[in-house]
C-alpha cells in the first residue's frame, strides 16, 4: 500500500467532516419545514381538551430596565394577564430588559468576547415563567407592545417548580430534569415597532411541562423591546400521532450537535467529553509530520463540542485535543442546559491552564453542587484571569471564599443578577487584590454598617487596581455617597462606574467621583431621582471629566441647556448621552451639543418636551452619522 494512502484517509475525513457540516447546516431549513408540517397533522382526542393559560410567576432572569422595588418596566410583569396588548407604544406596565441594539457593545465597559463560541448562540439575556399546569405544548404566544422581535429561543423544561425537589442522595438531575428547545431562530430585523401576537410554530415534545424560558437578542432593534404577556397552550394528556405522522422518523433530524440539537439532554454532552470512545485507528500517515504548533492552530477554530469528537478519532489528535492550551479561553455558557458535575469532571485535566472561564447562566436547578465547583477551580482556577458567573445561582459564600483563594491572579469578576448571594459573602472579594472589572449589578452586596466595614467598602479599600465597576440596582446599599468618596479615594485608575438606579447619590458624592477618578470615561446616572441640575453637578461633572464616552442621565428631569453646554464645551470626545425625559433642554442647546461632539453615534431624547418632530428631523439631516432617538407618551 502506498504510504500516501494512509495521510489521504485523513485528508478525506476531515473534507467528509466539513461537507457533511455544511449539508447539515444548508439542509436545516428544509428539514425544519418537514418538521412543521409533521406537527400540524397532530391529531388528539376529542377529551383531551386544550389548557390555555398565562404565566402564573417569573422564577428568573438575567436583566432588567425597572427597579428592583417597582414593577415599572420589570420582568414580573410577565405574570398574569396582558396590561397592555394589543395596544402599542411605551408603557411601564411592560417587561422590559436592560439594553438594546450594539450601543453596550461600543461603550468603555464593554467586554471582549470569547473564543469559540458557536455562531448559533445568540442569546443575550433570559425570563423564565411557570404555569399553573403541566401540560404537552402545543404553542407558546408572546405578546409584544413595542419593538418586537428579540425573542430567539423558546425552551421548556421537564421539572416541576411546584414539586417537592427529591433527596439530594437519590437526586439524578439528567433524568428529572432537563431542558429541550421547542424553537429558536437566529436574530432577525423587524422594521415594524407596533404590537404583535408572536406565535412561532414549535416543536413537539415527549414529556408535559409549567416551566418556560424566553431567550431574546436585542442587537437588531431600534429601542427597547416590551413583552407584556406569555400564552402557554398545550394537552394535558400526550397528543396521539396520525398514522401518517407516525410513518415519520422524528430522529431523522440531525441531533449531535448543540448549536443545532434541540434536545438538551447533559448525556450527550458528557459522552462527547469523555475520552471513552477513543478506538485504535490506522496510522496517521503524514498528518504526524506537521509541525505540532500548526495542528494546535487548525484545531483552534473548532468549537468544544466538535473538539471532544476529534478526541476519539485517533491517539494523536487525542493528544492535541486533550492539550491545555486549547482551552485557555473557555466558554461554556452556550452549554448551560446541558452543563452538571459530570461535565466539570471531564474537563478539569483540559483546563489546568485555563484563563478566561464564561459559567454564565449554568448549574442553576441543582445542576452544579457547589462540591462541584469547588473541585473544579481547585484544578483549573490558578491561571484564571477572567470569571464570568452571571445568573450563577448555585454560587454561595463558600464558592466566592473559594474563588478568592484559588484564583489569586483574577482581574475580573461578574457576578451579574446572582441575586441569591448572601451580603456577607461577597467580603471574600476585597481578598482579589488584582481586581481591574467587577460587575454587581442586581446583587445584594451592602456598603457600610454601624458595627463594622462591611464587602463594598472593604473591596474598594483593597481593590486600588479597579478600571471598571458596576454597582447598578444594588438594593442593599444605603448611602451611595459614602461609596462615591471611597471610590474618589482608593480607585484612581476608574475608566467606568455603573450608578443605575441608585437610590440616593446626591451632589455631594458626585462632587467626589468628579475630583478623584479624572479618567472616567463612561458614567451611568440614569434613574437617579435625588441629583438636581440646580445643584452644579452635571456641570461639575463636564468640567472635571474631559474624557467621557458614555454619559447616562435617563429620566433625570432637571437636566438642562446649562448642562448640555458644559457637555458641548468640555466633553468633545462623548459618544453616547441619555436624557431621556427632561424638560429643560432645547433644540439650540442640543445642536451646540451635537456640533461639538463630532463622534457622537446615539443621542436619546425620548420624552424631551422641548424637542419635537420637526427638531429631530432636522437634526437627522444635519447629523446623520447620530442615532437620535425620540419616543413620545402615548
């Protein structure tokens, strides 16, 4: 045999790989269409009546634009009966969540994205709802009042939230609870911003379900999406298949791999991260011949999934797969329906140099112990520079005393919406000295009592090193002017500061911030109802913040013409401002403004009393490089 032959088989198989990846992906559509149609030919007994019913309770989610003790604009208006629909416009009775469009992406505080991360993940934040009943989906309709089109993923889960969960020792999360995809779409434009029913055709499923989570991206919108209401229609008994339905091989669609599996089931997931199936092969031909560095560079473009698959295929690629520095940047976010224990196992011999980790959105419902976890930071947790655990909501004090103990080279934390953190636990923070980002937003960290420092104020005393913070909708700390001096204090290398909706920050500490954090780029007042322009502080902030990107004022009503012109004279580098809902600023001050900042991309004046139709059009053919946006009350 020539000795060639034995490197084409190689050659052959990864070409046989690629084309059959393509096929898969070009064929979706068709087979999906099949899929629809098997579904509507679903045919039930005239006793199984459907259940239609809307949500009875949001049991979690990752954001929000309301606060924490309102129901304005926050995700628990999902529950129950529209407020709204079919009306359209703004209305505070609505689901709203934090951001829209790329505007989050192009800010100071934006983060740089992970390797590896399949292109059909798009999902940016979350709401999960419960149902009075379980029953078999027959459809999920999500009532939209104002710039539709976020929804991109629709799962049910198998579990019972009203259930009693069952002995810890005889638990076995794969089999009493999983999660399967009843339809997803890749994020597509709506030009329309009017109400409408979404009712996406979904797919069947095998076992009755109460538990639905919405997934959204927001990137393609104008402004902000409002969900008013959730429908869940299903049977209450399991649909009986026509005899022409049953002829069908549901299976028949490809279901190996994650981005396109709707079945979310962990097994597959483990099986494909255990090395078990590794069988002996033929040689390797030349493909052995190829320097090691180029192998590990091929194989840098695959995802986790199809990495673990390669593993099985022969010795030496099981050694290149197996090889820690394919897994310094390690995203397993899009894997968190599937991701337990067990998954953690497999990787840890992989991940011992690991440096960037995303465990947002995983181990919730039992899925990840804290045992767990610890195991695995206690392997891979030394080289770790950056921590994603955003609606991590198996983390407690024991996981952060952890983290600060095994991980002594971490510069960034984002414990975004773990809103089940004791207040306590986050003082094992201050122990990361090399801190440069911390995200808090929805946590309940506290800042100060009469007996004792307590986390906020010991992380700023011993994080000097702080570049960006975020400190939104922390509803347990009392007197943000106290944090406003400690951070003018110690954080001197502060680039980005996230105030939003923080309850009671007055002139006073922004007078602090001003003075001692001079390289502030991006500032977020917005929803700070005790700042007044009549004080000098947003002109006091202009004067003394010469680098600012990013300046955030929304529904401040007492910002002014004074306060723009401060902007305007002193602020030329702004991107992005926000005054939503002021009275006080007019057309005149806005086109200094706008003249001035010559990289300004996103102005809003939403609820401007002053500034009108004709204004904004006229700014928009004056400016046409500025996205001005301007909603009006209904």
């Amino acid at each position: 045999m020539s000795p060639v032959f034995p490197m084409l088989t190689v050659l052959t198989m990864f070409y046989y790989l690629c084309l059959r990846r393509r096929a898969r992906t070009a064929a979706r559509g068709e087979m999906m269409n099949s899929h629809r149609a098997i579904e509507s030919n679903i045919r039930t007994s005239p006793l199984n009546a459907e259940v239609v019913q809307y949500a009875k309770e949001v049991v979690d989610f990752s954001s929000h634009y309301g606060s924490e003790n309102s129901m304005s604009y926050t995700m628990w208006n999902l529950a129950g009966v529209p407020n709204v629909f079919p009306s359209s416009g703004d209305f505070t009775q609505t689901a709203v969540f934090r951001t829209y469009g790329t505007w989050w992406d192009q800010c100071p505080s934006a983060s740089l994205p992970f390797k590896r991360t399949p292109p059909n993940f798009q999902s940016q934040d979350y709401v999960e709802l419960t149902f009075e009943q379980q029953v078999y989906p027959t459809a999920v309709h999500v009532l939209e009042t104002y710039h539709p089109g976020a929804v991109i993923r629709i799962l049910a889960c198998s579990a019972n939230p009203y259930s009693p969960s069952p002995p810890a020792e005889v638990r076995e999360v794969s089999f009493f609870s999983r999660w399967e995809i009843l339809w997803s779409e890749r994020p597509t434009k709506v030009n329309a911003s009017q109400a409408r029913q979404f009712k996406p055709c979904i797919k069947q499923i095998n076992f009755p379900t109460n538990l639905i989570r919405l997934e959204v991206n927001s990137s393609l919108l104008d402004y902000y999406t409002e969900l008013d209401a959730v429908v869940l229609h299903g049977m209450k008994d399991k649909p009986v298949l026509s005899l022409k339905t049953s002829l069908i091989d549901m299976n028949d669609l490809e279901d190996d791999d994650y981005e396109e599996n709707d079945d979310c089931g962990m097994d597959n997931l483990n099986k494909k991260l255990s090395s078990t199936a590794l069988r002996e092969g033929p040689n390797n031909g030349y493909f052995d011949k190829l320097p090691y560095e180029l192998i590990q560079l091929i194989l840098n473009h695959l995802t986790l999934p199809d990495l673990c698959r390669l593993a099985q295929t022969c010795k030496l690629l099981n050694q290149h797969c197996y090889d820690p520095l394919q897994y310094i940047h390690l995203n397993l976010q899009p894997y968190w329906a599937k991701l337990n224990d067990t998954s953690l196992e497999f990787l840890q011999a992989r991940c011992t140099l690991v440096q960037w980790l995303n465990l947002s959105w995983t181990g919730n419902r039992g899925f990840i112990s804290v045992a767990g976890f610890s195991r695995f930071l206690k392997v891979c947790g030394s080289e770790l520079v950056r921590l994603e655990l955003s609606c991590s909501h198996f983390l407690n004090e024991t996981c952060l005393e952890i983290i600060s103990e095994m991980c002594p080279h971490l510069q960034e934390l984002n414990l975004s919406s773990c809103d089940k953190l004791p207040p306590q636990a986050f003082n094992h923070i201050a122990k990361l000295c090399g801190l440069k980002r911390l995200v808090l937003y929805r946590t309940k960290v506290e800042e100060v009592s009469f007996t004792k420092q307590t986390a906020l104020l010991s992380i700023l005393n011993f994080c000097s090193e702080l570049q960006h913070l975020s400190l939104g909708s922390c509803v347990m700390i009392e007197d943000y002017d106290v944090i406003a001096s400690m951070i003018g204090a110690k954080c001197k290398k502060l680039r980005t500061l996230d105030l939003w909706r923080c309850k009671n920050i007055t002139e006073n500490g922004i007078a602090e911030l001003a003075s001692g954090c001079p390289l502030l780029e991006e500032l977020d007042l917005g929803w700070c109802p005790t700042l007044q322009s009549s004080t000098g502080c947003f002109a006091k902030l202009a004067r003394h913040l010469p680098n600012l990107q990013k300046l955030f004022l929304t529904a401040n009503r007492s910002v002014c013409d004074t306060d723009i012109e401060e902007l305007a004279c002193n602020c030329t580098r702004l991107r992005q401002l926000d005054i939503l809902g002021t009275r006080m600023v007019s057309p005149m001050s806005l086109r200094k403004l706008l003249e001035s900042c010559k990289d300004l991309s996103l102005l809003d004046v939403s609820f401007c009393s002053q500034i009108d139709n004709r204004a904004v059009l006229e700014f928009n053919g004056s400016f046409p490089n500025v996205f001005i946006k301007k909603s009006f009350t209904q």
